[in-house]
C-alpha cells in the first residue's frame, strides 16, 4: 500500500506508518502536481493547506481513504469523496485541548490587552490607564458550539467564575449542564454574552453567520473570539461595529484564505490576530499524527475507522463489540448477492441475540456493501453503499430481535428477487466469521477466502462420490466439505471449499448428476 503524506506531519506520529506501508512525503504540491500522481495511492493524509478538490478525488482511483490530520474537513470534498467509496476521516479529539487553551489566552489577551501593552512598551511607551482591561470573573460567555473544543473551553472558563450560556442545537440540556452551561436561543446568546466565542465547522448555513445584524443584537462592550474557522463573521462588519464602538473588541486565529498576510482586520488595534494556531503545540500535532494514522493502518488492514466522517459512527466503547460483525455483515452480504436468482428486489434484514441490543446502522451499510458489490459495476463501500441503494430503489426493511437460539448473536439477510427469495445467516464463533445458515439448511463454514460450491440435491447415496469424482478429474481441489439435510433421503444442501474455482464445463456435468437441482459458485 502506498501512502501519500502532502502536508507537514510529527515525525513521531509517522513511525508506525511508514513500518507498514510505502510513505511518500510530498508537501507544497501545487493542485495539478497532486492531480498527476494521486492515482499512485491508497490514502492520502493532509491538513489544512492542501486543497482535496473534487478534482484530485476522481483521479485518485486506488484512495481508499483520505485523512486530514486535525478537525475541521473544508478543504476536502466529502461529497465527492463517499460518491467515490472514499472514506474520509479527521481526527476531532487530538488538537482539543491546544485548540480550546488558545481560546483561553485570546480571551485573556483580548480581556487584558495584552498584545497592545507588549507593543506599546517595547517601543518605548508606558500607558498604563490605555490598557485597563476588565475581570473574566462574572462575566458571561457565550459559547457557540459545544463540540470537543467548545465543551473543553466551557470547563475551562468555569474555572474563572464565568456566567456560561451556550447554543447548539444538537447538544441535549443534560450534557450542556454538566458542563455548567445553560442552553439559549442564539439571539438570546447574542443579546446576554460579555464574551461570544465560536467552535462551529464551516458550512453553507454557517458562512457569515455573525455580520451586521447579528452584531447589532449584541450589548455594547462585547468581546468576539474566533479560533474555529475564517469565513464565520463578515470581516467588515466586525470592523465597523468595533469603529463605532459596538464591539471592544475581537481575537481572530482563522481566516477565509490562508495563509493570509493582509486583511481588513489588520488594520484595526483592538483585534487581535493569530496565524491559525489553535492545534499549534507540539501535544497536539504528534496527537493528530497518531490518530489518522492508526485509522489508516485500520481502514488498510479492512478494519473500520474510529473517525470516518462518511460512514455510520461508532461510539469507541462500541466499537470492539461490533467490529467482527462488520466481517460478518459484509460476507452475509456477499454471499447472498451471489446466491439471488432474478432482479433484486427488496432485502429483509435481521439482528438477533446481542447484536440487537446495539445500534446496527454500521452493520446496515457493511451489508450492502458486500452485495452490492456483487452487482454493480461502481466500486462499493460502506461509504457509498446507503448511497448507492437508496439511488437503485432498493427497499430495505430491518429487524431487531433479542432472542436467538444457539448463538450469541446472528446476523441475517433474506434478498428478494424474480426468481425466488434467498437467506443467509452468518455470526461470530471463536473470533471467526461463521456462514451458520442458507435458506432453510442449517450449516457452519468458515470464508476464509477463497471458492465455494453450493449443490443443491437429494439426499442419496454415491451422489457426494460422484461430484468428487468430476471436480477430481477437472484438477480441482476439494479443501473440506459438509453436508445440510432438512430429513434423510430429502431435500439437502452440499457445500465444497474450492482451492480452484470450477469451470462452467465442470458446473454443467455436475447439474447432469441424477438428482442435483440447482449449483451456485460464489468466491468470498
């Protein structure tokens, strides 16, 4: 596997990588030197200078993921990215605290006029009353988004006494007040707040979401923090209330274009200004590192990503329950889109034992993705599998049972098609994956890769001799075998583990065996 490493990354955080896959650190690329080698890879890692345009993604043929080193994902186009079956991951944890301390010294800074003073003085100029700022403490602070940085800079302003209100509307009133922070309207926010900071992504809603009108809700003498993304104030409008005395004043670490070395905002004393430097220590850098990296050693190794922006999430205290029936998913799925007869459908799923007791959305795309692969000429993935069914009309009803007899937990699919429904059931048994049932005949093969050969027969003597007997001649090896009966002499189910795959001459002498109905070939 080759990985493409287009931004500056902690070597610390590169070691693991480059121990198991081929690592090309390629930084400054300009847009058409990454378009022509891009095809070259499997994953490609950036942060936030590298533009992965819509452009780069459909030539990256071989991506299996995309991993921006750090939280927010304007840079890449994720739309395009799970169109394409890219997984696309961040890492929204390891530049919290750096990113959420930032925000504390620009507020302190902004409160205190800290930079102004240092100016000042070491130009010469001791102006004490010019530089009288104001107390933290009773003060409230509104904070506009209480994601993993929002929430860090709520417990770290309630250290200071301060007064905490918050808007989020994805944020339950029980988790803002355990944060000490009570939930308001945003115009409530805007009309209350001493101190505004925002930790929002940028997005079409967003975009200029604070410009004239919201600034003039707000009380004379705020103060407005904004270490989450350029682009979420009008630039203008800050500097004009500032001007007019609305605002006291502003600290800005983001930009709308960056790097960026002259703006509006520089131009005015009482705004304070950072070069994007939230995530910039060295902590959080090797965290950040570290954390795509294991995701794409994961996601490379077939394993699911613990930060996939694109796919169902899985809470990490979930995830090690449910990752060995992502396999088992996916297989069921697999085995069931080569086994259907006719035009798919509809498809029946199931969740029984354990299993249901967990929320199985990521079990739901893990499916699809092994059937449709089976039927579509896209490449299919649990990125773009709910995607990719929803554009074919697939109607697909689920399931939750907790009881089940003789598993744990069993996953099952039912596909039906024209010509007849077809079931497979598959669990986790010792660690493994285990197809346990097809349709009505209960059975236990392990697909560990490689052909199976489905013969469908009645249960007769000499009859298991004689396909031996045609898969012998052919050269094709036999690597076990079982048997599935409902009754003797009845309806009964042969399975053969291929090490070769039969051919269609080999396939049709066996269907002329006295007593064979029906034989599938499926490759897992």
């Amino acid at each position: 596997m080759k990985v493409l490493v287009a931004d500056p990354l902690a070597d610390e955080g590169m070691e693991s990588l480059k121990a198991k896959t081929e690592v090309d650190v390629k930084t400054g690329l300009k847009p058409d030197e990454l378009k022509a080698i891009i095809g070259e890879y499997e994953a490609l890692i950036v942060r936030s200078e590298t533009q992965v345009t819509a452009d780069v993604i459909k030539l990256g043929k071989k991506l299996q993921i995309i991993a921006r080193a750090g939280v927010g994902l304007d840079n890449v186009d994720v739309n395009v990215a799970t169109q394409q079956g890219i997984m696309v991951v961040n890492a929204p944890t390891g530049n919290t605290v750096a990113a959420a301390e930032h925000t504390m010294a620009l507020m302190l800074a902004l409160a205190r006029n800290v930079p102004q003073a240092h100016s000042q003085l070491k130009a010469g100029k001791w102006n004490r009353k010019e530089f009288t700022g104001v107390e933290l403490r009773n003060k409230t602070l509104g904070i506009i988004g209480l994601g993993n940085v929002g929430s860090g800079v709520a417990v770290r302003s309630k250290n200071f006494e301060m007064r905490l209100i918050g808007y989020d509307p994805f944020a339950s009133q029980e988790y803002a007040a355990s944060l000490g922070v009570t939930l308001v309207p945003l115009e409530q926010l805007y009309r209350e707040a001493d101190f505004i900071t925002l930790h929002l992504p940028l997005t079409t809603q967003t975009r200029g979401m604070i410009g004239a009108n919201e600034l003039a809700m707000m009380k004379k003498g705020v103060r407005i923090i904004n270490v989450a993304r350029g682009g979420l104030i009008d630039d203008e409008a800050l500097v004009k209330a500032i001007e007019e005395g609305k605002v006291a004043g502003a600290a800005v670490d983001v930009f709308p274009t960056e790097p960026c070395t002259d703006s509006i905002l520089f131009k005015n004393d009482k705004i304070i200004v950072t070069p994007h430097l939230g995530a910039s220590t060295r902590e959080a850098q090797i965290n950040v590192c570290i954390d795509v990296v294991n995701q794409i050693i994961d996601v490379l190794n077939g394993k699911p990503a613990r930060y996939a922006v694109n796919v169902p999430q899985i809470a990490p205290e979930l995830l090690e329950i449910l990752r060995p029936y992502l396999d088992v998913a996916q297989v069921v799925g697999k085995m069931a889109g080569q086994l259907m007869n006719g035009q798919l459908k509809s498809l029946k799923i199931k969740y029984s034992g354990e299993i249901a007791e967990y929320d199985t959305t990521a079990l739901k795309s893990a499916i699809l993705s092994g059937l449709l692969n089976t039927v579509s000429e896209e490449r299919v993935t649990m990125v773009n599998a709910g995607v990719l069914a929803q554009q074919r009309g697939l109607k697909i009803s689920e399931q939750k049972v907790t009881e089940v007899e003789n598993y744990a937990s069993l996953i099952s699919l039912e596909v039906v098609a024209s010509g007849g429904n077809t079931e497979v059931a598959g669990t986790v048994l010792r660690d493994e994956t285990h197809i346990v049932r097809i349709n009505q005949f209960w059975l236990d093969i392990v697909p560990s890769g490689g052909y199976f050969m489905l013969c469908y027969h009645t249960d007769k003597p000499g009859l298991i001799g004689a396909v031996g007997t045609i898969t012998g001649k052919a050269n094709v090896n036999i690597s076990s075998m079982q048997v599935a009966r409902l009754e003797k002499r009845g309806e009964a189910l042969m399975i053969l583990a291929l090490d070769e795959p039969a051919s269609d001459d080999n396939i049709k002498q066996i269907l002329n065996v006295p007593d064979i109905k029906a034989v599938k070939l499926v490759k897992l």
